[in-house]
C-alpha cells in the first residue's frame, strides 16, 4: 500500500434524502483492507429508470437494495444512497489483491461519490485507451445483454423494443447482432426515435400517431413478432406488447416498475396466443445458461461492446458532480431532450 494514501481520504456522496431531494453530504473513504481497492471517481451516469424511480419515490421502501453487490446496502427507504455507474482510477490496493494496481482504469457498481473503498472482485477493468465517460455504460450494457441472452432471439425472427431510452437503444443496437431479420421499435420521444434509427432499427414508431400493433401485423402479413422486450418503464406498454407478439411468442419485460401496478389485460390475445412472459433481471443468469455461462463472462461481452458502438452520442448532458441536484431535476422535468446524463468529477 502507498504510503501516500494510508489514511482516510474525503469522499463526497449524492444521497436522497426524500422524494426529489437530492443532497450531498461528506464522509471518508477509508484505506484498502485486504483484497480491497480504493477508487477516485472521474464520471458516474445516473440511471434513468430504476435510479430516477428511488429519486421519486416510487420504490417500495422495505424492499432491500441488491444483496448481489456489497456496494449497496440496506434498502430502498430515505435516506438512500442509490447509484450503480461509477468510473474511476485505482489510487490504492489493499494485501493480497493481484488483479488491480494504481492507475488502472475501472468501473465499479457503486453510488455516486468522489473517493470509496470496494472489494477488488467488484470492479470490472476497462481499457486503458477508453473514453472513462463511455466507461458508464457497462452496467446498461450488460443489462441488455442479459436481456438478448434471455429474449434469445433465433436467426431470421422478428423483434420488436418497446422504449428507446439507453437500455432499449442498446437492446436495440443487439438485437441484430443476435440474429434478428427485423427490428422495430417504439418511443414517445423524437431524439430517442432519432438515435434507435442509428442504432439499426428497421421501422420507428411513435405509440401517439399510430398504432404499434397495426404496423408490425402490417409488416410481418398478420404474424406479429416473434419476440417482444419491454424496456419502456411504463406497465401500461405490457398491453401493447401482447397485441404485438406473435403466436407461441415471446414477451420479455426488461423494466422495473417499482410502486406502479400493471393492469394487464390477459383475456384475450395473451391466453389463445399461448405467449411466454418472462421478466429479464441482471443480477442472474437464465438457468439453461448456467452450465456454461457465468455472470463473469457475461461482463466481459458487455465491455467489449464499449469498444464496438457508437455511444458517445448517446451522452447527451454531463454536469459538474456538485450540481448532481440539478441533473436528477433535468430528467425527470425534460425527458424529451435527455438520454444520458452523466456527472463529471473532475469538475466539481
């Protein structure tokens, strides 16, 4: 360990304190125990799903934060401190740890705050030469991998993405690349329909001018899709990802809604179309996966896509880190002009 950081360094944390109050409050990050790393954060990315949902309170407060990352702890319930995209450097490294050495650049699950102190098997490595802002991506990027892998879309099938915001652009950016023949999708919001044509897409519809399941029955001659992902955050989406898939088809919900209840229409289409509902969640694996997929393995396809697509357009504000206050406000007021929001470190 080096000497120059054997004691407490000030860390700086985003915390929400109630429903769309954010504060930033002071700590310190400790020095690396064994097997642990201590990090200097240079760019986190807010979530614009699950993230924006515990800013407004919309997540069952007794529920627990994820048990499968020890960078988060306890629950839901205010005040929280919530964030899951930090890149950063390795400033120090606790005995024993082999993998990480100062100066390497990392991605951690971890909230958004200026110095923290993390087991080493937590981070992920990134390419030295990587833009650290496109570093931010990892998690979204592995959540729609997880989402292809449990879609499974076959060669020559038809795959519609219900929301276009980064996990349903970069399901959508996949999606081809997995096998699909046909790619449609589906957005409110005229930059991200913008960016989903960019992203490979072969029909964007906005759901307010015309009709999501006209259009793909209109294109696949009354099938329908074969394989529908829900990425909306919006439980009312579910019922248009019924009418769309097609017969013995697959509809696979990728968002999280939280509080919100979904009223689901099951009478009809879903019960004489005999279709397959599945929630797609990244903290596991599909189990007919497991016997040769690891969570690890899975990461590593995630971040070789940093390299590979084009997701520097997808950044569409960065904000100093100590008006993180004013960038939550930023989403949730003007969701039309955001896609990704990220907090820059080095200018706070």
């Amino acid at each position: 360990m080096s000497s120059e950081f054997d004691q407490e360094c000030p860390a700086v944390s985003v915390w929400f304190t109630s429903p769309g109050i954010v504060e930033l409050r002071t700590s310190s990050a400790r020095p690396p125990g064994p097997g642990e790393v201590r990090i200097e954060a240079l760019f986190s990315g807010i979530s614009h799903g699950s993230e924006m949902m515990v800013y407004r309170g919309e997540v069952p407060p007794e529920l627990s934060l994820d048990s499968t990352l020890p960078t988060l702890q306890g629950s839901f319930s205010f005040p929280v401190k919530y964030g899951y995209a930090s890149v950063g450097r390795v400033i120090d490294v606790g005995s024993g740890v082999t993998e990480r050495a100062e100066g390497d650049l990392v991605f951690a699950f971890n909230p958004h705050e200026t110095c923290y102190t993390v087991p080493a098997t937590v981070l992920i490595g990134l390419p030295r030469e990587l833009d650290p802002r496109i570093g931010i991506f990892a998690a979204n990027l592995e959540t729609a991998v997880n989402a292809l892998l449990d879609a499974a879309p076959r060669l020559g099938e038809r795959v519609v993405v219900i929301g276009q915001g980064v996990v349903g652009l970069l399901i959508t950016h996949l999606a081809r690349r997995a096998g699909a023949s046909l790619v449609v999708t589906s957005d409110l919001y005229e930059k991200r329909r913008r960016l989903s044509r960019s992203a490979g897409a072969d029909l964007v519809v906005d759901p307010s001018a015309e009709s999501l399941p006209e259009r793909v029955s209109a294109l696949t001659g009354g099938t329908g899709a074969d394989v529908v992902i829900e990425a909306s955050g919006q439980p009312r989406a579910l019922d248009e990802a019924v009418k769309v898939a097609a017969a013995e088809g697959r509809v696979v919900v990728v968002s999280w809604y939280g509080t919100k209840r979904a009223d689901l229409a099951l009478g009809s289409d879903f019960h004489r179309k005999r279709l397959t509902l599945k929630s797609s969640q990244v903290s596991n694996l599909d189990p007919s996966l497991t016997p040769r997929w690891t969570i690890s393995r899975r990461r590593e396809l995630a971040v070789g896509y940093l390299s590979e697509l084009s997701l520097d357009e997808l950044i569409s504000h960065v904000l100093p880190f100590d008006r993180a206050a004013e960038a939550y406000h930023l989403i949730d007021e003007q969701p039309a002009e955001v896609i990704q929001v990220v907090l820059d470190y080095e200018r706070h």
